[in-house]
C-alpha cells in the first residue's frame, strides 16, 4: 500500500479516503481529488438553473486541471441559508468540515464552490474563519467564479486576502438589505392585517383545512378537511383521548388535514411513494396539534425566525382575529381544553373500552385513592363486580371494596331525581368570571411592566444594573406565563360550566344522563356512551366520596359549598318480592276505603 497525496495506491487500484470501496480507473490514480460543494438558500432554486450551473462549472473546472472529482463524495446544501449559518452549523458543509478535521478528506484535497457566497453569508469573522481554518488544513479553496485557487500561499499574500475579506463582506451587506427589506414587507403586511386595512392575505400558507383564494384576497373552507377537525374537537369534548381520536379517524378513514409531502432531490420514486403512503395516515401528534391550534377559531398569530437562539419560529405580537375563517366558535374550543385539563385523573389510554366510567371521580373515604372497578367472573353471578381502592389493589391499604351495582345506583339517584329537583345556576360561574377579569388586569400589568424593563435595560450602561433588570424581566416573564395558564384554564371551566347551566332544559339533560348510567350498568351502551358519561359526570361533580365503613357517601357537586350526604343501603340491592295474598287483601280494602270516603 502507498500514500500518494490525498488518494491511497493498493494492488493497482486507488481509493480515496473519504470513498473506501469505490474503484477508481488508472488514469485517474495521480490525481489528487476534489469534493465539490453546492448551495443555494430556497427550494425554487431547484426548479430553475442553479444547480445544473454550479455542477457543469465543476464537472468542467476538474476536467480542464486534472482533479479526480470525488462525485460519490458532493455535498449539497438545496434549500439552506448560508446567511443565518445553517449550513456551517447543522448542513452539509458541516459534515464536509468534520471530514477534514477527522481526517477522512486528506490535505491537498481541492474544495470546489461558485463564489465565496456558497460558502457563507455570515458575519466577516464567521465566514473568514472558515475559510482560513479550511486552508489550514490543507485544503484548497477554488471559486468557480473568477478561477481563483485559494491556499496557503495566497491566503498569505495580503492583497488576496483582502480581496477575499471584501468579496466576503459583500455577501454578508447583500443577505443584511434582502433581510431587512423582506422583514419591513412582512411588518407592514402584518400591520395590515391586524388592522383591517390590509386588501390581500399575508401569505398563502393557511391551516390545512384552508385553501388561499385565486385572488389572494382571503380562505375558502375545504368542507370535508373542516368536517375531520369537527370531528376530532367533537370527540375531544365526548371524553376521547388523543389515541382513541387517532385510531377512531384512521379506522373510518376521516380526510386527513395535513401537509401533502414533496419528493426530495436524490429520493427515489419508491421511497416517496413509501413515504406519500405514511403521511396520509392520522398520527397523535397531528390531533394534539389540531386541539390546541388557535387557528380553527380564525386566529392568525404571527410569527419570526428566532436566528440567534433556539432557531424556531417563534410569536411576534398579539394574534389577528379574525384573519382566517372559523371552523370552529370559542366556547366548543375551550370546552375541548376543559376536557384536557381532566385527563390527569382520568384513566385514559389505561382503560381504552371505558369501563371504569367512574375512574377519578369516586375516591376511597378512607385512604383518598381512586376507586377502580374490578369485574369478577363468575357462573353464579354473572356481571358481578366491585369497586376497590387503588392502593388495596397495589397491597398498600386494606381498604373494603364497594358493591358496584350499589355505588352506580346511587350516582344514578342523585343525578336523576335528587339534582333535576335542586338544581340552581352555578354559583362558581360568577366566581370564575371575576378571577377572569382579574388575571387580564394582572396579565395586562405585567406585560406593561415588561415593556418597561426593557426599555430599561436598553438604556442603562452599567453591566451590573442591566444584569439586575435582565434577571427581573425573566422573573416578570415566568410570572406572566403562569398568569397567562391559570387564565386559559379559568376561560375552559367557564365554557365548560356555561354549557351546563345554559342547557334549554337541564332536567332532560340529568335524566338522560340517568338512561346512559342504566345502559352502562345493562351492558348496552359502547365505548362512545362510556366515554360521553364519563365527561357529564365530571362536569358535575367534584368528586364523590365512599365511606364503605361508615356506610355512607359524599357527592361534592360543583357550585355547591356542602356535599349531599346519602346512606349506602338508600338504594336496596334485594330484588322486589311477590306481594303476599294477605297484602293484596289488605291493599284492595285500604283502596275501597279511600274510594268510600271521596264518594261521601
């Protein structure tokens, strides 16, 4: 084996270190290799002649001056912005640098690029130590453009490196005017739009179940996309969870309203046929999405690129209501989050056939537990169960189980003929209203005091005094986060209470409740009827407490200061006896009596 430069001789054949394997043909053996690396920053660019140019000029540089191009070896950069640094930090570029510092691309090694601006369009400092940590190395720079060969020599000759310095320069200056006058575009187009003056859409990008008009003048609805988020909000509100919703919308096959994939460069057709087949399945992630989306409300909330931090999109002012068109009214949202906001004591994906509808609700009087229902197979008592204490079930407690058939009457009693004749108005509705108000006074307090503190900080030149007023704008911004959670979850309670207490009749509600609990308890209600009861319940209840030793229950209903007190054996499990001849006798005399005594 012989080390001839950048290439590696064996048994007459030649490898290039970065490519082990590939055959190289013998007239190629004294070539030293060259990588080449293409980039251009959006996507349409593909589409148009940047990438066959920057590849012809390669193909023909290596040719004309004796290079082995290393084509298994390109490095492609489609689509990616070397201005915010994407591709030195996370692109292909940054594996071709990782190569030469590993030392899989050997010095001597000839890098092959259009113009410095294919490189980099950072920063004078980011892009100029790129390019002489390159050089250093070992590898040769060449620019397409002016034929330039940049190495150790040239980089040494001043007038070279400046040169290089002002065509770096120049990138940078050209990609700073594209950003801020692009950025002074969208601000005025968001201005617009939140002011009502604006006469087209800020962007075609629209929530899937939405289509830009040809016109670009505003969003049709596509109704069948629509009709799915209906569906997985209606579920959401009946006590599904994001699995159920998700499996429930790929069994009945609901259109999907995502994203529709495009083919990659280099991806072969089967693969993004693979590929266009997986993404037209419902994933949980896609319904979570849509449940916490503001924008089935027709909220539009803007957004920018966070370059210098995290690299996320992140919000920028208040959202534009209105901007879109609704799919869904508010009160339907927030009764959706009000449902979420229960999950944490509801069993969830730990009982997917809802048989436990009473899971979180009931508690064990003397531990506090959850109170689960456990059904026994018997031939004698068929359908036989018993509700137990969760920490009994994990051995922690003794706590005595509760006959299921007697705890299920008695939260039938109470909904179906206690609460219909003692119903009033929740009184927690005027409570949760006045905490809403208060958390806007304060969350509208905050933010001005942020504003502030800010302008604050900008000012001030001392480090330790702007150090200080840093550490209390993040503390202002935690408090506001957590004012800002505590009012989402006051607006959800609210709606979810409002659509109680707004019911046309709340009777016929409590009484259909009753059915459902008697169709649970036949064994006749599916899975959809477990789920919906299960969410009535909790709307009503606070929680109900069983006192198996005591003999006696607890219902803590919302709205009520005091809990309704019932004793276990209210509700008789014994099945009703045949009346006696004797009681028959008895009971006709008692009715003739009655009769005698309204004809006199």
């Amino acid at each position: 084996m012989e080390m001839v430069g950048p290439y590696v001789r064996l048994a007459g054949y030649n490898y290039t270190l970065s490519n082990r394997g590939q055959k190289m043909s013998n007239a190629d053996a004294a070539k030293p290799v060259a990588y080449s690396y293409i980039r251009f920053s959006t996507a349409q660019q593909a589409l148009g002649d940047s990438l066959r140019r920057q590849v012809e000029l390669t193909e023909q540089y290596c040719e004309e001056h004796g290079l082995a191009l290393a084509r298994a070896s390109a490095y492609r950069d489609l689509g990616v912005s070397a201005f915010r640094k994407k591709n030195i930090e996370a692109g292909k570029l940054a594996e071709f640098i990782s190569a030469v510092k590993s030392g899989k691309v050997a010095s001597g090694s000839y890098l092959i690029i259009e113009q410095f601006d294919r490189l980099s369009r950072a920063e004078i400092n980011v892009a100029l130590r790129l390019f002489l940590d390159l050089v250093d190395a070992g590898i040769v720079v060449v620019t397409l453009a002016d034929r330039k060969v940049w190495n150790k020599d040239s980089v040494a000759d001043v007038g070279d490196l400046i040169t290089a310095i002002i065509y770096m320069s120049r990138a940078n200056d050209e990609s700073e005017r594209k950003s801020d006058r692009l950025s002074a575009v969208w601000a005025q187009k968001k201005k617009r739009a939140a002011d009502g003056t604006a006469t087209r859409i800020v962007t075609s990008e629209a929530p899937r179940w939405l289509r830009a008009n040809a016109d670009k003048t505003g969003f049709a609805i596509v109704p069948e996309l629509a009709e799915s988020v209906k569906r997985v909000f209606e579920m959401r509100i009946n006590g599904a969870g994001v699995v159920a919703i998700c499996r429930r919308a790929n069994q009945e096959r609901w259109p999907l309203p995502g994203k529709m994939p495009v083919q990659k460069a280099a991806e072969s057709d089967s693969d993004f046929a693979e590929r266009r087949k997986a993404s037209g399945q419902w994933h949980q992630s896609l319904v979570s999405r849509i449940l916490k989306n503001r924008a089935v409300l027709g909220e539009y909330q803007p957004r920018r690129l966070d370059a210098e931090n995290t690299g996320n999109r992140v919000a920028v002012g208040e959202p534009i209501r209105g901007y879109f068109p609704a799919v869904i009214d508010e009160t339907t949202f927030l009764r959706a989050q009000a449902t979420s906001l229960r999950r944490g004591v509801r069993p969830g994906r730990r009982d997917p056939h809802a048989r436990n509808w009473l899971y979180g609700l009931v508690k064990c009087g003397q531990c506090g537990n959850s109170l689960v229902r456990k059904n026994k197979t018997s031939t004698k008592q068929p359908g036989y169960s018993r509700y137990y204490c969760v920490a009994r079930v994990r051995g922690v407690t003794k706590c005595p189980s509760v006959n299921s058939a007697q705890l299920e009457a008695l939260v039938n009693f109470v909904t179906a003929s206690w609460l219909p004749n003692n119903w009033a108005v929740d009184t927690s509705l005027e409570a949760l209203k006045a905490r809403a108000d208060v958390l806007e006074v304060a969350i509208a307090a905050s933010k001005k005091n942020i504003d502030g503190l800010a302008d604050l900080a900008g000012s001030v030149t001392a480090a330790s005094a702007r150090k200080a007023l840093i550490e209390k704008l993040d503390t202002e911004g935690d408090a506001l986060g957590v004012k800002e959670q505590e009012l989402a979850r006051v607006r959800a309670e609210l709606a979810d209470s409002t659509s109680v207490n707004n019911s046309e009749d709340v009777h016929d509600r409590l009484l259909k409740i009753a059915r459902e609990i008697d169709e649970i308890a036949s064994g006749h209600a599916g899975v959809d009827g477990s789920l919906r009861l299960r969410e009535e319940l909790a709307r009503l209840f606070q929680k109900v407490v069983v006192y198996q030793e005591g003999g006696y229950i607890e219902f803590f209903i919302k709205g009520r200061t005091e809990p309704v007190w019932l004793p276990l054996d209210f509700v008789s499990l014994e099945p009703p006896s045949e009346p006696s001849a004797e009681q028959l006798e008895a009971a006709e005399r008692d009715i003739d009596a009655v009769r005698h005594a309204m004809g006199a």
